[in-house]
C-alpha cells in the first residue's frame, strides 16, 4: 500500500508497566476503507484504536495519517474522531445542539454550524429529531446521533470503539446495515473495534485479527474465514472445528493441524467425491434457522487414538429438520477435501486428502 494510505502503522508498541499491551504492529489502512480490528478483549485492538486518536502514546513505534507522522501530537490536532460505546451526549441539549457542539467549540458561525449539524443528521437518517433531547430518543438513534456529531467536523477518519455493544441484537444487526451504508455515503474512512466476529464479516472491507497484542491475520472477510492462517484465527473467526493428533488421523488421514467448517460437512446426504466417515450423534442445538449435530466419530479400529468428535451445522429447511430426537443415532458424514484447509504450513492450503478403503 502506498504512502498516501489514510493510516500507516509502523512498528507500533504500547506497554502498561509489565504489560505488553501492543506488539510490534505494522499496518496500512487505505483511504475510504471499512477497516475492522476484530479480537478477544485485552488483545490489544482498542489500545491501538487509542494510539491512532492520540489518547494513548505509544511506547515506540511511528503512526502516520495521510502520510503525515503525528505520533506526538494531541488528539485535537488529528484529523480524526472518535464515537464511543456509551454515546457520551449532553442530555440539557436538543439533539441539534449536540451535534453541532464540536463546531461551537472551534467557534464557527452559528448559521454555518446550523447547517452543517442539519445535513449530517440528514446523512444519520435523523433530521427530523433535531429538536428532540437524548431522553427522548432509542438507542439505535442515539448511537446516530453520537456518530452525526462526529461526522460534523468533517475528519478525514472516523474511529468506532465497539459502538454497537450496548444495543440488544435486533438493533444491533439493523444498525450494522445503517452503518456500512453511512459509511458509502460519505466516503471516509471508518476504523471499527469490535470483538463480535459476525459484526467484523458483516461491516468490513478488510479485518485485522488480534490476539496477545499482535496481529494474526488481515485480509477481507471472505479469506479470512475461508482461508484462515492460524488456528486461532479458525477458531476466533466463526466456528470451525479444529483437528489435531488423533482427529487429524481420523478425519484427514494424516497428522497436522487441520480446520473444517461445521456448514461444509454433509450430514447423510454425501456428494460425490466427499471423503466419508460415521459416528452416533451426541447432541443436537436446536438454533431455530438451523441445527448444531455434535457427532462422535467411530474410534480407530485399531485402537491407535481417542475418538474424534465433528460439529455439523445443518439448515432445518422442513419441518423433519426442526426434529431434536436423532441423538444417539447413527449417521453418514461427508466433506470435499478443499474444505479442509491445512493449518499445519504458513499459509493455508487445502488438505490433500488420502483414500481410505
């Protein structure tokens, strides 16, 4: 990526005392990108977040917007802003008032701030609540108002700390929606922290996965969750069972470390070409659109290894798939070997898959 990359992370670090908070992160994010840094809380993401507003200096390391090093400066004198979990909005303060506080305090015209706080509750869908107060407001809306106030100023990058966390699902996942098409309209960049998985797929153009202060993987989320580089990224990124020792013999026929979708494995219906296997179904999760089998594989005939167990995910497309009542039951499972991507290299590849009898 060029220079001219909205945000350029070099050798990024940020230790807390004896606590290496962030690792070492190089990183570019271009300009106009729905970036997402996707991880389990104390990863390091919201530290970096921090570093990139200018609440937290790192401890080495340079950070670059628009090509320019701002690691030094203050907050204020970043072309950036910051919209919070907790909204932050004065509740003495009609809605307009908010938005257009951050253009009072730098003292611009009163007619002017009126008008530009107007057109971004506009973009927010909301200009028809400016003279409402937060009190009076869900908080779906005033998560947009929070985010009217911070594309008033007009930044060059906007930075979302988990933004969506304190609303219940149904709103959560509607906002997802309000928010990637925010984000088109008005053609900024966007840095999203989240540790929600499903959030992270659904908003970004590219995700950066977090864990121990250092990044694992980045690529959009299609790679990320078809191709994973690391079994933690398998893991962390949707679900997926991961197969080592004697479940890697078992179900790839070989040793390493292996990853298989729970979706990609056929229950009873097998396609031609699938590699097989059979097992008794342990449990099953009901999930309303779908249902969870938790199949415990036939042990080795030999004796050689402890049995291997699969999670399969099976849509409940008729009524006989809403059916909790085959546990116990023995059943047929298959998978295409270029759905078992091999962990086991630096780069994943699919597994190739030896021929059982």
């Amino acid at each position: 990526m060029s220079e001219t990359a909205a945000i350029s992370l070099r050798d990024l670090s940020k230790s807390f005392g004896t606590v290496q908070a962030v690792d070492g992160v190089d990183l570019d994010i271009a300009d106009g990108e729905f970036f997402s840094m996707l991880g389990p809380s104390g990863s390091g993401k919201t530290t970096v977040l921090r570093m990139i507003a200018g609440f937290e200096q790192p401890t080495s390391g340079t950070i670059l917007l628009a090509g320019e090093d701002v690691t030094g400066r203050p907050p204020f004198a970043r072309d950036v802003n910051t919209v919070f979990q907790d909204y932050a909005l004065f509740p003495h303060m009609s809605v307009i008032e908010n938005v257009e506080y951050g253009l009072r305090v730098k003292k611009v015209g009163k007619g002017d701030r009126r008008r530009r706080a107007a057109e971004a509750l506009e973009t927010v869908r909301l200009g028809h609540l400016g003279s409402r107060r937060p009190g009076q407001l869900s908080g779906g809306q005033r998560q947009r108002v929070a985010l009217a106030r911070a594309l008033v100023n007009r930044p060059k990058v906007l930075l979302l700390d988990e933004p969506l966390g304190a609303l219940d699902l149904k709103l959560r996942r509607e906002m997802q929606i309000e928010l990637k098409e925010i984000q088109r309209d008005v053609g900024i960049t966007f840095v999203f922290v989240t540790h929600d998985q499903e959030e992270a797929l659904t908003l970004s153009d590219r995700i950066a996965v977090f864990n121990d202060g250092r990044i694992q993987q980045v690529a959009s989320p299609r790679e990320l969750y078809e191709g994973p580089q690391s079994a933690f990224v398998a893991g962390f990124v949707g679900t997926s069972n991961l197969l080592t020792g004697p479940a890697a013999r078992a179900v790839v026929g070989r040793e390493g470390t292996f990853s298989i979708r729970p979706e990609k494995i056929h229950l009873d219906a097998v396609p031609e070409g699938a590699r097989t296997t059979e097992g008794v179904v342990r449990e099953v999760v009901y999930l309303g659109s779908a249902n969870h089998y938790v199949v415990d594989l036939d042990a080795p005939p030999d004796g050689s290894g402890d049995q291997a167990t699969l999670t399969v995910l099976r849509q409940n497309l008729n009524a006989e798939d809403n059916r909790v009542s085959r546990r116990g039951e023995r059943v047929r499972l298959g998978w295409l070997p270029e759905h078992v991507i091999d962990l086991s290299a630096s780069e994943a590849q699919p597994a190739p898959m030896e021929e059982t009898a």
